[in-house]
C-alpha cells in the first residue's frame, strides 16, 4: 500500500454500470495473467488448454446473495474464497486435483467495482491455495448478487466414487464438525464467544478449507466410497449409503464435535450442529478397517485428525439406536420450505 | 399424450419447493441416462470422463432473468435452449466440438417444476442437436431465475483464436444478421409482421442455432481468426481487430441483413440492427482472400452463405467512410447504464 492507495480506493468506489461488462472483463482478464505457449485463457471464445489428463474430473457449484451467503457479513473477497473452495473439496473428495476453472459472475448495477474485485481477490487468493488455474468466464447484469465455478481436475488414480463402500467397512471422518454452523451462527448475530474462537468459527463458514491432499492420500490408501460434508453428516452419509447400497451403525457419541462449539452450546446444541450442520468440508469416507491406523497416522502428518464413527454393514440404518432416516428430514436442503 | 396426462400435467403444476434441491436434482439425474463403463455423470462430488482429446476448449455463459430473457415470452424450455446453444457457438467459433457440459439453475420457491423440467427439456434437446453430454450441475434457491452452462470441447486441429488475422485478410460472415433484434423487437410487442416471418424472426431470439459444422470446415479451411456475434457484428468485429492488432475496411452495403427485417423497417433500421443487434450467433471470421470461394462452396452444402463484407488492413478501422470506433457505443453491452 504505497501513498497512491487512498486515491486509488476512491477511484474504485464506482458501481460496475459505470465500467461496464467489458471493462469489468478486462480488469479480470488483466488479472488471470498470460497463458503459456500453446494455451490461451481470457480473451476468445473459449479458453483453449492442454488436457490435464485421461481421466477428468468435472464439477461445479452456485452461490447466490441471501440463500448462500450474506453481504452483511460476508465480503466479496470471502464469497470469492468460498466459490472457489468449495468446487476444490468436489474434486478433493473424488481423490483427485484441480487444474482449470471459468467463473460466472451476475451483478446488480449498484454493486461496487471493489466488490467486484474482492471476488476475484478472493477467488485467486483460493487458486493460488490449491494452484487452480483460472482460464475464463462471463459477467452479466443480475438483481442479487451470483457466483458459480465450474472446475475441471484430473483423477491420476481410479476415482473415489460414492458408490464404492461394502458392508463391514469402518465410517471414518476428517477433522471437526459443526463449526461451519457456529460461525454462521455468531455472524446471524445470535451468540457471542471469546475473540479467538470466534475467528476460528467464523473462518469455518466464510473461508472454508478444502482436504486435497487428504482426499488424495485416502485416495492412495483404497478408500471405497468418499464424499465432502457439504449438506451435513447426516444428509452427505445417507448419499453415500444410497449410492453404496449398504447399512451402517453410526456411534454419535464418536462424531468429532468442533471444541469451539461448547462455549455456544446454550444457543446452538454441539452434536446437532455436528451431524446436521453442513459446510463443513470434511472428508467422510470409508475404508478397510484395518487400514484405518494407516489412515490416521498419513493424515495426522497433515495436522488433520481422522475419526471411525461407526462401520457399514447389511441391512439397516443406525445412528445410535434410532434409525438413520429419522433423522434425515433436518439436513441441509436449500430448497425445501422451512 | 396418453390419457394420464392430464393428471400428470395437473401434478407437475407444485412448486419446487415443494421437492426440494434433491428431489429436483433427482429429477435432472433421472433424465440424464446411465453413464458408460468407466465414466460417472450425475450423483457424485464430480463427474468422471475419459478426457476427449489432448486440447480442450472450455467456455461458460450466464443467463439471467430479466436481463438475458423474460419469462413473459420465453418458456422454460427456450431458455434451456439458448444455455446450451450459445456455449456451443463459443467453441464453433474456435473451430472445436462440444463434449461435456454441467448446468447450474438458480430458481425461486415459487418457480413451477413444469419450468424446471421445461429448462431441462431445452437443455436435453440442444444437447441432442450438437452431440453434448449432460453431465452434472448444482441447483440453488435464487430470487430471480438464473441459468449457466459450463462446456467442455475439443479441438481437433488447432483452435482458431481472435487473434490470428493478417492485413490483407478477407473478413466475411455467415448467414444473415439482425433476425435476433427484429424477434426480440416482435416479442415485445414493439412491430407487427405476418406469421411466417415472425415464427423466423423469433426463432433467431428463443432458438439460436449455433454454426458448429461451419466453424469447423472454416477452421480446416485455414480461417485466420474467428469470433460468433453475440454482441454485434461491430461490437465482436472490434474485438476480433483488438486481439489481432489489425485495421479494416469493411462495407456496409455488403453486410447481409436478414430478408425478414425489411417489413419492420420503419421500427427497426434493418441496417443498424445487423450492425449492432447481437445474439445472431452467425460466425465473423477473417481468411485469405483466395480463400474465400472455397469457404462459399464449402459452406453452401450445409446450405449457409458466406459473404465478403471487407477485408483487413494496417493501420485504420473505417466503416465505409467513417471511423469503425464512431460506431463503437452503440454495440450491446448488458452492464453499461442504458
């Protein structure tokens, strides 16, 4: 931040009519960078880029002002982040890598062209994270504010499917749950703890990480079946279990539960949020229950706790004692009426 | 229609919130099909393809109510249709072949699941026409209805970039320009013409058809650099001419308007809305000049013209005697303040 900074933010207190769709484009593209030799990014009609690999990996997701996040709390460098990463815990979870991205971008005509650069601050703050390229996209005028990535990686192994897990496999998961939930939780305004756990907290919801190189390494070690808790534990393990075929018994006494969460148990019930929480981008996966010492020990080099919360088995469905599908109507469903 | 389908109309008639994101992902997975041995479409993290070839293009575009369409006039399925075409038309001006593609839909509590599966039907219908798997996509609340397509193709030579256009270069188009101004001037009830010319004319705004065959034989043709007129002929003209540091000198006369524009002539200046109206997804490509019969006879098998409307040159921009950047303003940018 030189002394031009102030009058450089002035400048940029402009709305995005004023500059326009291409020049909005522009100072995105500017921003990308040069492509190598042989590729090309921003600029034509489509990016033009050597394939990553034989076996592609393709996913994407949408974020949408007041449905997914909030401009009251979240900034345009966090929605950013956000897009970008939660796209990379898709490919994380397929056991693979990210390699290219494109972007879409729908503004209202009063968003500020420095919210619209946070975004991109933040969505090349989360590439450089998991080295993303971004290689494009396209920007139109929109009532609320949308985001979406569309993110192709590259399996090197056989991917990690949903479908894969056999009855008497251990359930484990990576990590805490239920923080993602605590930070929104305090950002909604309705609980207050000490500044450092609401940092950790509020980090969990706007600036989620994604396992990638977990996800690589359960990948290398044969996990049958893995999927991110994006919608919560409950709703992401019925996913798996319906692709797999199979039945579980889950311990929820052993569902690792975000130690943040204590302090705000008088508002927001720590296991609740654990299994019904959603977005928090953990690894749940299954695996050969032997090898879970394995597991534990390649993944504690990372700094990332590995929990068995229960196994696969024939037949029925438990969460403790109750059956798993009681539970299955409070998961994270954006569109159904609550 | 058999004779369930009243009943089945009348139950189509909920609104998705009513089955929720899953149930509504569901329905998308049904109609996508069962993926082949070794590949997974819809209902993981991520979908898994063999990668089409060793040079990828890739492209998205936005669409978004009230700025790219209105559900006054366009269905559900014309909405799904134009996603999907104007992807398509990206990588036809590359000269490339679309091969997988995932959707993102942003829809309001309120939306019909007849609209939902309308877009779908769309989608499905394009992806028929251009030989484009379906192979995922994310589904979220939104308040206005929004709709993006993120595509994957292939190049089979090199890609014909913008950027390849030489002095001397003939600069010619396909078919005819301006249809999908005059449609979008009928559906708003702004002209009146007879029905035939209106089922056209419309058809050029609801239904592009994207140049695909084309692209390709004017990339084996050695076209030197490419573009699809989405924002105007002048509009994707200058872009051409930026990205190849090169001037022209095109005529006006010989730009091709659209025969059913001269009956609307009085509210719409057929001349200016082939220069300027955008959305005709016809192709503006520049090519050696010896080149170009080959590319009229080549092109007049898929029964499309092509026609010279200039050449490059160094230096200056002139449209027949004025300077091409006078005419710069009047091209079609969705964010600059109207």
């Amino acid at each position: 931040m030189g002394p031009g900074s102030v009058g450089f933010a002035l400048k940029e207190r402009q709305k995005v009519s004023n500059i326009g769709e291409f020049g909005l484009i522009e100072r995105f593209a500017a921003r990308i960078g040069a492509s190598p030799k042989g590729e090309t990014w921003a600029g034509d009609d489509a990016a033009v880029l050597r394939s990553p690999g034989s076996t592609l990996l393709y996913t994407t997701d949408l974020l949408v002002e007041a449905v997914d996040f909030d401009m009251g709390y979240a900034s345009g460098a966090d929605i950013g982040w956000k897009a970008l990463a939660v796209n990379v815990s898709d490919v994380a979870a397929m056991g693979g890598r990210p390699h290219h991205a494109v972007v879409g971008l729908g503004l209202g005509d009063d968003c500020l062209v420095e919210t619209a650069d946070g975004i991109l601050d933040g969505l090349l703050a989360a590439a450089s994270r998991w080295d993303v390229q971004l290689v494009g996209g396209d920007i139109s005028r929109a009532s609320a504010l949308v985001l979406y990535v569309a993110l192709i990686g590259v399996a090197e192994a056989e991917p990690v499917r949903r479908s894969g897990a056999r009855p008497g496999d251990a359930i484990c998961v990576t990590g805490a749950l239920g923080g993602a939930a605590g930070g929104l939780a305090l950002l909604r305004g309705d609980a207050a703890v000490e500044a450092s756990a609401r940092r950790r907290l509020v980090a969990r919801q706007l600036r989620p990480e994604a396992r990638l190189e977990e996800g690589r390494r359960l990948a290398a070690l044969g996990a049958t079946a893995m999927i991110d808790v994006s919608d919560g534990l409950i709703g992401d393990l019925l996913h798996l279990l319906d692709a797999s075929e199979t039945g579980c018994v889950v311990v929820p006494e052993e569902v690792p539960v975000d130690p943040d969460l204590i302090p705000l148990r008088e508002v927001l019930d720590p296991i609740e949020a654990a299994l019904t929480g959603g977005e928090d981008f953990e690894l749940l996966f299954t695996l050969a229950d032997d090898t879970v010492p394995q597991a534990r020990a390649s993944l504690a080099e990372l700094g990332t706790p590995v929990t068995r919360i229960g196994a696969t088995q024939e037949g029925s469905r438990f969460l403790g004692d109750r059956p798993l599908s009681a539970a299955k109507e409070v998961g994270w469903d954006h569109l159904r009426a609550r």
